[in-house]
C-alpha cells in the first residue's frame, strides 16, 4: 500500500472514528444556535404571543381558564397531578406560562391570574380530600434535607472506623465531665420573695 505524499491527508476511515456519534452530547456544537439579534430578522406576528393577546380582562380570562379546567376529563388529570404530589405552584405557573405562549393573553395578565388560580386548585382537592401540596420545595430546605442526619453518620463511623468513634465520645464525655464540675458564677443577690399580698395590704414604708 502506497502512502499518500500529502502531508495533510488524513483517512476517511480514522476520520469516521474520530467523529462522534449522531445524536450523542459530544455531537452537538455549541455555535449552532441562532445569533444575537436573529429574531428581528423574522416576520412579525409568526408566534401567537407576538399578536395582540385574546384576553385583556382578568375576570374574563380566569372565567374561560376555570371552564377548560373544570371540564370532567382535565379536572380528573389535574386531582390526578395533585394526588401525585405535584406542588399546586408548578401546576399553577405551567397554566399561567401556556396561556401566555398560546396567545391567551400577556405575561403581566398570567401574574396577575396566578393567585386566583391557586385558590381554584387548593378549593378543587378540598373537595376531593386530596392532601396536596401547595409551594414548591425551597432549594435550601431540599438541601438540608438531604444531608445525612449526625446521628446516622456516628452510627456508620461507630461500625466503620471505631477508633474515630471512640475518640469523639471520649472527648465528648470530657467536655460533659467539665461542664458538670464547673462552679455555678456568683450572680447578683436575688431579690427578696414577698409573700401574696393584695396591693392595699401592703404599708406605706413598702412601697417605691
């Protein structure tokens, strides 16, 4: 097999392996995305959004909202969705954002509907006695939650590492032995008790 004198030919061959996979992460480029500014260059009013929203009125619009929700079919996906433990405000916020991308009406409007919305929901699985959740999970409180309790990590290095175990109750127990041998501070002298009298019983000389 006779070598190619071109310094830069590679083969299609290698080039084929070193290529990755269609559809996987490393395919995808990160420059193939529209460019700044490339939604200006579309006709206007292509997206519902973009033309002028059906509803202005928020009692109009919760009203049409309140109908599709209570149709037999949606109402039963929605107890379905609350039941599942799916938080109220995800349910609301989804609703809200649909009907701002469908053109229903404007982002200031879906704000505006999100409060009654809830309501709506949270009477829905009343009556249904669904113990539904209302908010989404704070980040912080997911997060604390997820830390391994103290008691279970002393459990595990209890069974693990002992000689670490060990070495923790001991000064543990010395910091205990401690705070038990301590004199009590001498503090200022407590005021006298006096014995339940009414206000009129007591004597002129008594009294600041």
């Amino acid at each position: 097999m006779a070598l190619n004198p071109d310094p830069y030919y590679r083969d299609p061959e290698l080039e084929k392996l070193d290529r990755p996979q269609e559809g996987s992460i490393e395919a995808l480029d990160r420059f193939n995305a529209p460019p700044p500014g490339h939604s200006l260059t579309d006709s206007p009013d292509t997206w519902r959004w973009e033309k002028p929203a059906e509803y202005a009125d928020p009692e109009e619009a919760m009203e049409w909202v309140v109908s599709r929700i209570e149709e037999p079919e949606v109402e039963e996906n929605f107890m379905r969705l609350m039941l599942a433990g799916v938080p109220i405000e995800a349910i609301t916020n989804t609703v809200a954002f649909t009907g701002f991308t469908e053109g229903y009406w404007t982002p200031d409007l879906a704000e505006v509907m999100k409060l009654p919305l809830t309501m709506h929901f949270v009477g829905l699985a009343l009556e249904n006695n669904i113990p539904a959740t209302i908010f989404n999970k704070d980040p912080n409180v997911a997060k604390e939650e997820g830390i391994i309790p103290e008691e279970k990590v002393m459990a595990i290095m209890e069974e693990n590492r002992p000689d670490m175990y060990n070495k923790i109750m001991y000064a543990t127990d010395l910091l205990l032995d401690e705070d038990e041998d301590m004199p009590e501070e001498q503090g200022a002298e407590a005021p006298p008790m006096i014995e339940d009298a009414s206000f009129m019983e007591m004597e002129e000389g008594e009294m600041v």
